[in-house]
C-alpha cells in the first residue's frame, strides 16, 4: 500500500468492509491507487481511467472490470525501478513521476498497464496517447506533447486544467503546482490533489489552480458518490485533502498539523510526508524536528525553538525546479 508517514498514516483499507468492486480491488492491487476512479468509471462519471495491475491477477482483474460492464485494453507492462536504477539509463534526467522498465506483454514481471471505461471507443483513443516514459533498452523514451493533452482528455479532465498542463507542465522550466498556486485565491480541499499518489484525493489530476470551478464540481460529484456508495471513504479522503501544506514540487510535499500563522511564519505541532516516488526525507526529519518554519523566497528556514535546524536553499535554475509555498485549504464538508 503506498501510505503517508506520520500523523496522516493510512488505515489498511482491506479491513473497512467496502463493497464489491473496492473490496476486492484492493485484494487484487494490494494498493489503492484508483479507488475513488474505479467507483466514478462504474457510475459514467468519467470516461476512462488508466491502472497498473501485477501480471498474477490480471485475468481476476478483467473479470472483476466486466461483471460491471466495463471494457479493458492492456497496453506494456511496468516494472518499477529504484531511482539509482533509472539513473544507468541514458536520458534518465527526463523521467519524472513514472520510472519504470517496459516489458512485453506476458513477461512475468512488472505490472500490466491497463485503460478501463464503459465506451470501447474512448478506452482505445485514451490507449493510444496514454503511455508514459519508459526505461526501453537502458534508453529512457520521450512522449509527445499532444499526448498528454489527448490522455487528460480521455481521462475526463477539465480543459481549464488541460490547458494548464500544457502551458505548465514542462519540468525542465516550470513548476505546474506552484503554478497552481500563484493562482488560486481560496484553496479547496476539493481541488487538492498533492495526495494523489494515494490514490485518496477527490481531485486525481493537476488542476489549473486550487479553487478550480470545474475541478470543484466534478470532485464534488465523485464525493457526493462515494457518500452513496463507500461512505467509509469520505473522511479518510476528507482528512488528506484538508489543512495546511508546504509544496515545494510535484516531488516534495509535506502536511503540517496543528498549525498557527505567526506573520512571517508559521507554528506546527506535527508533519506527514506526502508520497511521491521522490519524497525529500531529509527535509520530512528536520520538520519533524522542530516547531516552526519560515518560507523566505527560495528558502525554507525551519526552527525548534529559538534554533534554526534546517535551510532548505529551492533551485529554480535547473531540472524540476523547486518553489516552496503554504497553503491551507477548507476542508470539503465546510
Ligand atoms: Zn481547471
């Protein structure tokens, strides 16, 4: 199960009696990846998701994905590598949220990529421009920039957030959450998504800003449905979209507790570490270590006490370039 280190840490969801298809989803995935996609494909709400499932309980899963009248695709097999891994290979410094090997259909290891959705015709255009950057003969591949607008498309993203990502979402130059950011007045619970590894958050994509209108409305809808249908779900999701969090990029995130904004700062009495498959742990245990923190420009100073116990210097002038911000979003049920 992908989890969150400290005080956000995840129940074992396989224990809360969630009816069919999530309970045995989650047997079959032993992640929770797609979870609340899963419950929105099932309803029509959106069009297609994407997943990832190990090749042992592929034939479960697309059994499981017709009995609801869903349309499976299998694309490549993952095989997920380390990061000292991914780094042999030749133009790794363009992988970003994706370091995986590409296997053959068939190959024992790894997972399968699979599209579902009700309408075989969106899965199959949502197939051919969803594929991620893949580790090919110690090569690393590179997509397409219309790809990712046509995948967000199939995967039911709004077009404000569509346009977003395109104008944003190079990791080379920018940074599409701090983008978000800059441009976001009130911050939704709803339209945070920096959780979304879990799987757990209402919003599952990047979204143009933190009180997108669209993204409100359409988390607001798979809300409403997971109260209907998986009720046990709502507060776990609620509780990871709401309260104050420093962003720094796609990679490093962390949610802070118990908080208190004190003019240039602000105090905390706890911090969780937000997934990612490059979580900064160094900066997670300095924050852990103190009480207060400070976001200077490009720096993150963080105090116990009167101490300072970490300078984080943010590079903006290299590959993913890091920008910290605090924000505080209003919890969904609010
Ligand atoms: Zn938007």
């Amino acid at each position: 199960m992908i989890s969150v280190l400290g005080e956000l840490a995840l129940p074992d969801l396989t224990t809360l009696g969630l009816p069919d298809p999530l309970g045995e989803y989650i047997a079959i995935r032993r992640e929770h990846g797609q979870v609340l996609n899963l419950l929105a494909v099932i309803d029509g709400s959106k069009p297609c998701l994407d997943d990832w499932i190990p090749v042992a309980a592929i034939e479960r899963y697309t059994d499981l994905c017709e009995r609801f009248g869903l349309y499976v695709r299998s694309g490549i097999q993952f095989d997920v590598m380390t990061h000292e891994e991914a780094e042999k290979a030749v133009g790794s410094g363009t992988l970003t949220t994706t370091r995986a090997r590409a296997r053959e259909i068939g190959d024992p290891r790894g997972s399968v990529h699979v599209f579902v959705g009700r309408d075989p015709a969106v899965v199959d255009n949502t197939f051919y421009a969803g594929w991620y950057p893949l580790v090919v003969g110690e090569r690393a591949t590179s997509k397409p920039w219309i790809d990712h607008i046509w995948f967000g498309e199939g995967l039911g993203y709004p077009t404000c957030c569509l346009e977003a990502f395109a104008r944003n979402n190079n990791w080379s130059i920018n940074n599409m959450p701090y983008q978000a950011a800059r441009v976001t007045r009130n911050p939704l619970g709803l339209c945070n998504s920096i959780m979304r590894f879990t799987g757990l958050t209402w919003a599952p994509h990047l979204p143009c800003s933190y009180d997108c209108a669209a993204t409100t409305e359409q988390s607001r809808k798979l809300r409403d449905l997971t109260l209907r249908t998986a009720p046990q779900l709502v507060p776990i999701v609620d509780g990871l979209c709401t309260g104050t969090f420093l962003l720094l990029s796609e990679w490093e995130a962390f949610a802070l507790h118990g908080i208190n904004r004190d003019g240039d700062g602000i105090t905390y009495a706890g911090a969780s570490l937000v997934p990612s498959n490059r979580p900064n742990e160094s900066l997670y245990e300095a924050l852990r270590c103190g009480d207060r923190l400070e976001v200077r420009d490009d720096l993150v100073v963080v105090f116990a006490g009167p101490e300072v116990v970490r300078v984080e210097a943010c590079r903006t002038d290299g590959f993913a370039p890091r920008v910290p911000v605090l924000l505080s979003f209003q919890g969904p049920g609010q």
